[in-house]
C-alpha cells in the first residue's frame, strides 16, 4: 500500500491528541512515583510504541534507561508464523524495575510473550503499559498492567500505528473507513 491509498480512506477521530497528551501527563506521573529512587528501564515495542514511549518518557521524572524489542510474527499475508523477538541478549535486565510500553494489545500473543520473555530473565519488578486495549481481537488471556485507552473492533491508526507503515505519524488515534 502507498500513502496514497492511505489518504483516500476516511479517517474517523476516535481519541484526540488533547486527550492523549492529558493520560500520558497523569500516566507519568503515577510512574514517577511508583518508580522514585529506582533504576528505571523503559523497554518500547518497536515499531508502533516509538511515539508513546518518547511521549511518556518525557514525563517521567525518574532518571532512567531506554531500549527496545522487536518482534515479528506473520511470515506470509496475516499467517502467524513463530514469533521472532529481537533485543539486546547483553542487557541485564535483574538490575532494572522494567516498563515495557506497547502500542496496542490486540490478539495477546506478542506482549504475553514478551512479558514471559522478561519475566524469566528477573527483573526487580516488570510493569507492563499499553496506550490501547483492543479486548474484541484477544486471541490468548492476557492483560497489561494498565491500559490508558480501549477501543473497539475498528482498524485504527496514529500516534504510532500504522495501516501498512503509513499513518504513523498522526497525533491523534483514528479508526479508518
């Protein structure tokens, strides 16, 4: 798909960058203080959390770190393939309180894998925050530590998400028609 065909489809605003910029404010507050005098790690899913993370990131008042895991799981068309996750293998994770940022839960299976991931390797505490929780599209029971918005059945793009790579740049989440 081009950014053309993008552009020809009608884009319903669902949240606005107002309220996104007013959860994120109160989200990172509540980490500050949850996270205050600990060593901070903020692990962002690549690619659709790089605008929430930096947006939440920024927020927080705790000196902390920031990294990133990538995931891949559809090898062919929407066929799910085995999930193939990417980070750095020479980070120790058992010295960090971990906040794993994630774009969207949808299915459940890429975040509950990720958090299984970490878990194992013994974090001091491993926290886990998505900006949109698509309940309708789980597929595995799992539920992120908190969720700052849900969403219903609808494609959405912006703020990071994407149709195709495009749209991510759109600061606010809208449901494509």
């Amino acid at each position: 798909m081009n950014e053309q065909k993008l552009s020809d489809k009608k884009i319903d605003v669902l949240i606005s960058a107002e309220d996104i910029e007013k959860k994120i404010s109160e989200c990172g507050k509540r980490l500050s203080e949850k996270y205050s005098g600990k060593p901070l790690l903020f692990i962002g899913m690549l690619k659709g959390s790089f605008i929430f993370l930096a947006d939440l990131a920024r927020q927080v008042t705790v000196p902390s770190r920031i990294e990133f895991i990538k995931t891949r799981s559809y090898r062919s068309g929407k066929v799910r393939g085995e999930l193939e996750i990417n980070y750095d293998r020479n980070l120790n994770f058992s010295d960090y309180d971990i906040v794993v940022v994630e774009d969207i839960v949808d299915s459940g299976h890429t975040l509950k894998a990720v958090a299984k991931l970490i878990g194992e390797k013994s974090p001091r505490s491993l926290y886990v925050i998505a900006l949109l929780n698509k309940p309708s599209g789980r597929e595995v029971e799992y539920t992120p530590d908190e969720c700052l918005f849900e969403v219903g059945d609808e494609f959405v793009v912006g703020y990071g998400l994407d149709m195709d790579e495009f749209g991510r740049n759109l600061p606010f989440i809208g449901a494509i028609h």
